[in-house]
C-alpha cells in the first residue's frame, strides 16, 4: 500500500499497480476492532440491568455507564480522525485497541458503580482512536471501484454486531462458564482484543498529507459543551434537578453556541477549524443529519428502556432477553444485507419506509401491551420485532451511504466525523432523556413497581420512540435525489 504522492495523479486504470495485494488481509485485520466495539456495546445493553443490581448502582449510575462511554466516544471522534492523519493511523489505532481491551479487563474487575463509569469513559476515548482510522485505512488503501464493495462489508459487520451483540451477550451471562456473572461480558473482550493486536503488524503505516494543527479552542468548546449538556439530563432525576443542574444544561448551550461562533471565525480567517461548519450548506447533508440524530435517538432509546421493562418488569432473565431481541437483530441484519441492492431499485422510498415502520412498531407494541403484556415471546410479539428490525436495516444502513455521499470529496473526512459523531451522541441523549420519560412515568422505584406501573410507563416511552422514528420519516421526506445519482454511490 504504497504512500507516495505519485499514486494520487496516476490514472485509475494504473492505480492497481500502485496497492498492496495485500490489502485485503489488511481489509480482515482493520474491520477486527469495528466488531469488537460493536458486539461490547450491544452486550453491555444486555446485561446493565444484571451489573446495576450486582453493584447495587442507581438508576442514574447505570443510564451513564451506557451514555459515557457514547458520550466521550462522540466527543473524541471530532478530533482522533485528525490525529491518525498527524501521527499515523496503524500507531493511533494500536493505541486505541490496547486501551479498549485494558479497560475491558478493568471493567471485569471493577465491584464500583462510579470506578466502572469512569473506565466506561475510557474506554469510549480509546474507541474514539479505532473508528475514524479504520474508515480512512479503507478509504485511503482501495481502489475506487473497490470502496462500493469494502464499505457494503463494514455495513454489515455492523448489522452483525448489532444483531448477535444483543443475543451473545445473553447466552454469555446465561452460560456463565467461569462464574463470572455478567462480567463476562467485559472479559470476552480481552482475547479478541489481543487477537487484533497479534495481527496489527500486517497494516501499513499510513498519514495524512500537509502541514496539520489542532483547534484547541474548538475541542474545548465542543467537549465540555456535550458532556454539561448530556451528564446533567443523567443526574437530574437523582438529585431531584437542583439549581446547579439547570445551570450546568445553560452552561452547555451558551459554550456549544460559542463553539459555533469560533468556528466560523477561524474558518474565514483561513485557519484550520475542529469542523468545517460550510458542509452544513449543503442541504441534502443537513436534512440527512437531521434524520441521523432522530432514527438513532429513537433506536437507543427503546433499547434502553426495552431491556429494563424486560428485566425489571417482566423479570426475564438475560438470556430470555436476548431471545426476545432474536428477531429484531435477525431482521436488523438481513436489510442490512440487501438494503444497498433495494435502495439502488428503489431510491430514497426505501429510507422512509423503513423510518415509518419503525414508528408504527413502537406504536402498535403499545396495543400489544394493553392486550397482552406478559408474554413478549409469543407470536405477535415475534412478528413485531422482526418488522422493527427489518424497517430499521432499511433506514440506518443506507442513510449512512446517502450522508456520506452527499459530501465532496474534499469534506470526507469531515463529514464521516460528524455522522459517527451525531450517530454516539444520539445515543447519549437517547439514553438520558428517555431515562428521565421512563422514570417519571413509572412514579416508583425500580425495585417496588407493579407491573402495570412499567406496562404505563413503557407504553409512554414508547409514543417517544414512536414519534422520533415517525419524525425522521418527516425529515426523510425532504431527501430528494434522483435513484440515477444514487445509483452511482452505491
């Protein structure tokens, strides 16, 4: 894989003279980490109702051993894509896999509540090192007509972690080989992640062109602006939302208002800004950011708060839970399979449908429950899932594609960012407000509601998730791009 500038100006029909033949072992070893993330991420889900009765955490405690490790990975993700470009991408993502599987390790360990949010942070800062450098490896190492074909195999690793992520880590707890509880789950990270850096040595060095700095001013900005806007909506039921958590949420929008005010200053002084905010001109990225932040604020949030219904409620233990996620990470996978091929025939249709059925799911499940609330694995319920699953594919898979297609050549970098940045952060403020919906509407402790109390309070959070998803149809609706331009991108 070769760096020299002289494979930038070769025409396309010699650039395969120019690569290594070795990039797709390399294509192997750079997609390792982007599984490891993704199945740590959705087996935690699974077992965070088991790790807060374990450690005897609050509520609040287990919303933010989910929503920091989301809310420092979004944060982080603005500026490590630029620092594999300055240091090299092999080095930062060696850095960032040795980290993660240390926290991993430590995660295992850890018997406090507070002790394992702070290694959860960590170890979303050590994540943050992994995704942007696997993207610009695949980027920067393939041949133009080979990225349709590399970026269809990344959707669906994706689709694969998601799916059995929910279901493994279940069978896991269940399975509980060494008694280790659901710190399995943290453990199962440890050899997967020594594997990756077994086979790290195979990738090529590789960094960005030019002279490179860093906008300090704008990471503080962006950092503390996210984190006094996202912690306090996580502290807030708690601490019964006291003065200073108020203050600490006006705090937030006055320094990311700042934020945008630097920003665009330094951008017409000819400077080098944290983010490019000019890509906000282009309507068609605008609208798809939009929907990005709606669909995955959406997603996250019925995750969270089907899990505790489940465990808290219906008293499922994780690997009935898993089950019960089975048909939605089945559905979730297969549109994640195909949706390149149904998007190329159908064009932008594919998306809202997928966006409308997705609400009208969280929408019917609130029927189901006033039938029958107890059995989530009978037929119905099966069926409902599946649909969910199967709209959700046919929404976050291509709209990946379609965002990122909407950006010149010249904005990738940024625009990549920014998608992984907003698709974390949903899941931040996901987590944290429906937290505070779910926690209101149940008007008791997790430990001494009735049933009908989380059936009241599920249904509620589920008209949230419901018109988030239907509200991203809204925005979808405003994507207008003919299926030949589409075409092209996929």
């Amino acid at each position: 894989m070769s760096n020299h500038p002289s494979t930038t100006v070769l025409p396309y029909k010699n650039q395969e003279h120019q690569v290594d033949p070795r990039r797709w072992y390399a294509l192997a070893v750079i997609l390792l980490p982007i599984l490891l993330n993704s199945l740590n991420t959705y087996m935690i889900q699974v077992a965070l109702p088991l790790i807060q009765n374990s450690l005897q955490a609050s509520f609040s405690d287990a919303q933010l051993i989910v929503t920091g490790f989301s809310l420092s990975l979004a944060v982080a993700l603005i500026i490590s894509g630029k620092l594999g470009d300055m240091f090299g991408r092999k080095r930062l993502l060696l850095i960032g896999v040795s980290g993660f599987t240390l926290m991993a390790m430590l995660g295992g360990l850890t018997s406090n509540p507070t002790l394992l949010i702070v290694i959860r942070i960590v170890q979303g800062l050590a994540a943050a090192l992994i995704q942007p450098q696997v993207l610009s490896l695949m980027q920067v190492h393939f041949l133009p007509w080979e990225k349709g074909l590399v970026f269809s195999i990344y959707g669906a690793l994706l689709g694969f972690g998601f799916a059995f992520g929910l279901i493994l880590g279940g069978v896991l707890v269940n399975w509980n080989p060494f008694d280790f509880g659901w710190r399995t789950v943290f453990f199962f990270n440890v050899p997967f992640g020594i594997l990756v850096l077994l086979c790290l040595p195979i990738l090529p060095e590789s960094q960005g062109r030019g002279k490179q700095s860093i906008d300090w001013s704008g990471i503080f900005f962006s950092m503390s602006g996210l984190f006094l806007l996202v912690y306090p909506l996580s502290e807030g039921q708690k601490q019964g939302w006291p003065l200073w958590i108020w203050g600490c949420l006006i705090l937030s929008l006055l320094l990311l208002f700042a934020f945008v005010v630097v920003e665009i200053r330094k951008q017409k002084r000819g400077g080098a800004p944290l983010i490019d905010l000019t890509i906000f001109k282009q309507r068609l990225f605008g609208v798809g950011m939009t929907s990005v932040l709606l669909i995955y604020l959406s997603m996250f949030s019925f995750f969270f708060v089907l899990t505790y219904f489940l465990q808290f409620g219906l008293h499922y233990d994780a690997q009935a839970t898993s089950r019960v996620f089975l048909p939605l990470g089945c559905g979730f996978f297969v549109t994640s399979l195909i949706s390149s091929r149904i998007v190329r025939r159908w064009g932008m249709a594919v998306l809202k449908v997928g966006a409308m059925v997705t609400g009208i799911c969280c929408l019917l499940f609130i029927l189901l429950l006033h039938i029958n609330a107890m059995h989530l694995l009978h037929i119905e319920y099966i069926a409902l899932f599946l649909v969910y699953g199967l709209g959700l594919g046919l929404v976050t898979t291509p709209l990946t594609r379609v965002v990122l297609g909407t950006v010149p050549l010249k904005d990738a970098g940024t625009g990549s960012g920014l998608f992984n940045t907003f698709m974390y952060l949903s899941g931040s403020l996901g987590v944290a407000l429906i937290s505070i919906l779910f926690s209101a509407a149940l008007r008791q402790s997790l430990t001494s509601a009735a049933l009908s109390d989380y059936v009241r309070a599920f249904s509620i959070s589920l008209g949230a998730c419901g018109g988030l998803a239907l509200a991203a149809f809204v925005c979808l609706c405003f994507l207008r791009e003919s299926k030949e331009k589409l075409s092209e991108r996929q």
